[in-house]
C-alpha cells in the first residue's frame, strides 16, 4: 500500500485547501449563526470541476480516484461540514450510484450535467419511521402505464431546497418487504413534488436540510434506476460511497480540530507557561494526532479498495464509525483546551462540537456500526460479493476502466 499522495492528489490537497482558506473560512461563522446554506460554494466547486471528482471524464466528471474524492471531502469539512456534507450527497450517494446503476441514457441527462456541476443532485431514502430500518419506509410508488405515482415523505434530506434531482426510494411491492423497493430519480420540477428546510438543527446550520413531500408525483417508467426491487441493493451500495465521505470529513474535522488547538495552546498561558506545556494539555492533543492518523489510514484503505473494484462494506463501516467517533471527541477536547472561549462562537471549536455529532447519526449510527462490526466478526454478517458493478479505477490512464 503506498502511503504517499501523489503529485495530482497533493494539487487536489493544495487547490481546495486554498479554495477553503479564502472563500469559506472568512465567512463560515456568520453563515452559521445565521442558518444561512451559501449555494454559491456549490457553484464555485463546479467551476473547479470537484462536483464530480472520481466520476470518469466521459460522464462530466474530472476522472480522479477515489483517494482524491476523499481528500475533497477531508479539506472541506476543515472548514465546516456543510460543504462536504453537500459533496457526500451530490457525489457519493448520487453521481456514484447512477455510474454504477444507471442506464446509458440515465447517464447522459442526469448524471453528466450533475458531474459538471450544473445541476445538484440529492438522496431521499430516510422517512420519519424509517431511519436505520430502511424496510419500515412508507413512501409507495404504483405503476400506472408508463408511470410511476409517488406517494410519502422523506425527511433529513441535505440539500432539499437546492437539488435539481433526487434519488427516491420506494415500495413498489409491500408484500415482499425490502425485496420490495426500487429506486426512482425524481425531477424537482415535476408536479405534486414539494421540500421544506428544518430549522433550529443542533449543528451543521449552515446546510440545507429538510423535508421532501410526494403528492401524486408522477414520475416516468424510465425514471427507475435498476429493476423493481433492485432498490435496497442500490441504497445499501450507495452508503457504501456516502459513508466513504462521511469518514474522510471526519479527518478534516479532526484537523481543524487540532490546528485550532495547537493556535490556542501557544496563545494561552496559565501558571506562567502556556497551557501547551501541561501535560493533561498534551494528551488532549496528542489523542486528536493519534484519531487523525487512524482515521486516515481506514478511509485510505477503503479508497484503494474501491480504486480496485473491491466490494468495500465492511472496511467502509469501520473507517466511517471510527473516524466520526474520534472527530467527537477530537472537538469536545478542543472546546476544553479553550476552556470558557470554546463555549463561545468567538473562536470555532464550539461549532466543530456541534457540526460533529451529526456524522455519528447519519448514514449508519454508531450503534448500527458497532454491530456490524462485530457480526463480521462472529460470522454472523458476511460480504455476499453482490456485484455492484463499482468502476475499478486505472492510474495508468488516470481513468476508470
């Protein structure tokens, strides 16, 4: 395994840790506490081709590696997790998923204008009762001719109000439970289709997060990504990419975490001596190190697999759990270096805590992870090699095959 980025993967790091430095992080505090999503930096990471970064060139998209989507995602969410919140929906669980399901002409009218970044693509499969138990989802579509009638809701949809395209999942046969579901792309503009942002979020405010409301949506048979009963395979293996995301942010948060930290440890001083010299200090921080490092090495691990065409659930769960679990606690000890200025938005950390628990809920809880985890482990879980048809990626032609 080789542990250095190469030349294009360091430019990547350099290009979008520059684009955060001084088109975000100037900002970033007072979009937050004013709940304020800038769809602006949507537009500008297309202008800079990152909207679709591992999607191949011939579909819209830069043709990069996986490792590259991650180091994307890791700078964004240095500078809040917003941004890559918004690339791990538009490009993990979306763009991915229709290169890996779509037809040809499903390509061509959604997913190259997504890659390109003209239009925003989102992901609608949590409900009000369904959340971990994806079979207890409600929302229905009927075949009606050469149409489906979408009926229910989705809620803690990221990008809501902004997405041009959904991936929508639904029953379409109740009776075979999630052998059951397929998934539809639904159009924003299609009649009886509606979204709602939610207010008063613990954290992550300056995202666009809400509710999707289908009233007789009437959405054509070509529509279907895969065939009926395909879409629990297709949301399962879209987590797999989303949840790829998720872990490589989580090592930018991790990051940010620690650079805030180290500032303030030589800002400070307590007892005659910066707070960096006691030694409670410097566990603090020598344990967000020890997280970054970690998560680090699982998300690339599952970058490689993925680079390789390797089904990649179970390192997936293990570097998304761990990596959300450790940028926790990485930001809670940053609030308690900067003792009674974390807890306010003077300085950034306190927004780090908040923005941080969400990724220990979404796309699999801990809970959930912990026990996958441990039924691989027991032998009660095991990869059934489904085919998923993942792009294996090729470095020779810096293409995918």
């Amino acid at each position: 395994m080789n542990f250095h980025l190469s030349d294009e993967q360091d430019l990547v790091r350099r290009l979008v840790r520059s684009f955060v430095d001084k088109e975000i992080m100037p900002f970033i505090a007072e979009w937050d506490r004013n709940g304020h999503f800038a769809t602006n930096i949507m537009k500008r990471l297309g202008e800079l081709n990152l909207m679709g970064v591992c999607i191949p060139e011939e579909y819209g998209g830069s043709g990069m590696d996986y490792n590259s989507l991650a180091i994307v995602c890791e700078e964004l969410e240095r500078g809040d997790t917003a941004f890559r919140t918004a690339v791990s929906v538009h490009t993990g669980l979306n763009c991915m998923t229709l290169l890996q399901w779509g037809n040809e002409f499903q390509k061509q009218k959604y997913l190259v204008p997504q890659a390109k970044g003209d239009k925003v693509g989102a992901f609608g499969l949590t409900e009000p009762n369904a959340g971990s138990d994806v079979a207890a989802l409600q929302t229905t579509a009927d075949r009606d001719g050469d149409f489906y009638i979408l009926n229910g809701q989705k809620t803690w949809i990221s990008l809501c109000d902004v997405a041009d395209h959904f991936l929508v999942f639904a029953y379409t046969d109740k009776s075979k439970k999630h052998k059951g579901i397929s998934a539809f792309i639904v159009e924003r503009e299609i009649p009886g289709f509606s979204s709602k942002a939610i207010k008063g979020k613990l954290g992550i405010r300056a995202g666009n997060t809400g509710e999707l409301f289908f009233d007789n949506v009437k959405v054509p048979k070509e529509n279907r990504l895969g065939e009926e009963g395909d879409g629990f395979k297709i949301a399962m293996s879209a987590l797999d990419n989303g949840r790829f995301t998720v872990a490589a942010g989580a090592c930018g948060l991790i990051q940010a975490c620690l650079e805030a930290s180290v500032k303030y440890c030589h800002e400070r001083s307590t007892f005659g001596k910066e707070i960096g010299k006691h030694q409670l200090v410097q566990q603090m921080i020598a344990k967000m190190e020890a997280g970054l490092q970690i998560s680090k090495l699982l998300v690339y691990r599952v970058g490689s697999l993925k680079n390789e065409g390797k089904r990649n659930t179970r390192e997936t769960s293990l570097a998304k759990w761990q990596a959300c679990d450790f940028a926790n606690e990485a930001a809670n000890d940053a609030v308690q270096i900067h003792g009674a200025y974390g807890y306010s938005d003077e300085y950034p950390v306190e927004r780090y805590l908040r923005n941080s628990k969400a990724p220990v809920i979404y796309e699999g809880t801990r809970e959930i992870h912990t026990v996958m985890q441990a039924e691989y482990v027991l032998g009660y879980r095991e990869d059934k090699h489904l085919n998923y048809n993942l792009p294996a990626w090729s470095s020779d032609s810096l293409s995918f095959k």
